[in-house]
C-alpha cells in the first residue's frame, strides 16, 4: 500500500506540473488549499514539491533541480526525463487505460440496451410497463455484473506491479572514504547501475549526521521516539559533512525511488520506496 501511495503521489505531481501554470499563485494557492482537505501529498517528494512550487510562484526559487531525482529542470520543479518516465509508466498507462475502457463498455452496454428496448417496442406494440422496467433492470445488472469483472481483473493484476521484496541491508564492509567520487564508487556497490539503478549526486548535508549511529536496519524515527532529552543531544550533535545522492529504478513492473546518505566512513542512511515494505519518509541504516 506504501508503494501504490507513492506511485500515485509520482502521478499526482507529474498532471499538476504538466497541465496547470505553476507560476501563477493563485492556481498555487488552489492547489496547495485543496491539498490541506485532501492530504494527498505526504510524502518526502511530495511535502518537497509544494514547497517548490510555492517558492516558484513566489519568484523567491533558487533551485532549479528536479523534486524527484535532483537532475537539472526546465520548468524549476519536475525535468522532462521524470514526467515522461512517470506519463509512461504502467501505473500510469493503466489507470488510463482502465478508465478509457470502463467508460466505453459502460456506453455500449447502454447503446445496446437501448436498441433492443427499441426494437422490442416496435414488433410489440403491447409491450406493457412491466416487461419494460424488466428490461432496463437487466440491462443495469450487466453493466454492474461488467463493471465487477473489471475490478476483479484490476485487483488480480496488483500483484504483478511492484512486487514487495524482503527488506535487505548492505554486506559491504564501510571502509574510510575523502571525496565524493568515493561516496559515488560505494554506492554503487549496492545500487550497481547494469541492474537498472540511476545514482544522481545532490548536495553535501551536516543536518542530523548523528543518525548513523542507528543499528542496520533500524528506522530513524522508531528510535528518536524513544530518546531522553540528554540523549538527543548526543544523538543529533555531529559535525562531519555527508554527501546525499538521489536514487530510483523505474521499468515495466518496478518503481524505486529514494535518497541515501554516506558518511566519510561510507556508511549508508536510505530514505524512499525501495519495494521493502518499510515507510517511505523515515531513514533507515543500510550500511
């Protein structure tokens, strides 16, 4: 359900960028006020691209990397590779497709109700209200009986989209690291790009370095909860540069996408959709 909430949200972001102006505020504020009722933009990319296109509108924007995978964007908020990416996907082509179909057997399973009920009127003239009303009931039940079939098919098609696989953590051993091309070379060797991954360098970060103290595998947010005040403090103070890096991975079946953290010891932090069931808006220690 994480993932189909993200793939959604992907979605959700791509039509805004793509069919409204982004750089009018009053079609921001509209956006950004039915978002307060709706809720729809939770996660980490989606709370980063309000805050984009706010800044967009404003005239106030200095960043113009893309909200999903950092790369350089034409129009300040989401880059022609990504929109296009997301428009072709499957998610996306099937809830297209799905609705497209939906409506067209709706139309002809009433096309073909109402030329029956027709003819039937004309070689009967003594048709009486009954059978009438009995006709338009079956036809109704058809279409509900069609409609059905559609979201069973629906339903058992899920499974073969962004199948969840088992959380994992890295077997590499952290080895001392001095450049970014380091962080780069490390990554790589849990997210190697002949499997499909695209690793995208963003920017040097020292917010929450402390979080690598987390055991592997452990989320951020399970064991802040449970801190002191004392402990926080120890937690959170720490002033070694990271460097962060963008990650996604999107094919016929797959969409993977994240952020990491490596340190100057290559210890990694992941963030995102990685098809492990985890939640997305919370860093967990993968190296």
């Amino acid at each position: 359900m994480a993932d189909d909430k993200l793939r959604q949200e992907l979605l959700y972001m791509a039509k805004l960028t793509s069919k409204y102006d982004l750089t009018n505020m009053e079609v921001v504020e509209g956006i950004l006020r039915l978002e307060g009722e709706r809720r729809i933009l939770d996660s980490v990319f989606g709370k980063r691209f309000k805050t984009r296109i706010f800044d967009v509108a404003a005239g106030v924007n200095k960043d113009d990397s893309c909200v999903i995978c950092g790369k350089p964007a034409e129009n300040h908020i989401i880059c022609n590779h990504c929109l296009e990416t997301i428009d072709e996907s499957p998610y996306a082509k099937s809830k297209e497709s799905a609705k497209t179909k939906s409506i067209s057997e709706t139309k002809d399973k009433i096309k073909a109700g109402l030329v029956n009920f027709i003819k039937t009127s004309k070689s009967d003239a003594k048709l009486n209200f009954k059978t009438t009303l009995s006709y338009i009931l079956l036809g109704l039940l058809i279409i509900v009986f069609a409609i059905q079939v559609w979201i069973l098919g629906m339903w058992l098609s899920i499974p073969d989209y962004n199948k969840q696989v088992e959380a994992r953590v890295s077997k590499e051993k952290p080895e001392d690291i001095a450049t970014q091309e380091q962080a780069y070379e490390q990554l790589l060797k849990d997210f190697p790009e002949e499997e499909g991954y695209t690793v995208t360098f963003a920017r040097y970060d020292k917010e929450y370095v402390g979080r690598f103290k987390i055991d592997k595998g452990e989320c951020c947010q399970d064991v802040e909860e449970a801190l002191s005040d004392e402990e926080s403090y120890d937690y959170f103070i720490d002033y070694d540069q990271v460097y962060v890096f963008y990650i996604n991975k999107i094919d016929d079946v797959t969409g993977i996408v994240g952020m990491a953290e490596v340190n100057d010891k290559s210890q990694i932090l992941v963030c995102g959709s990685f098809n492990d069931g985890r939640k997305t808006d919370c860093l967990y220690r993968f190296r």
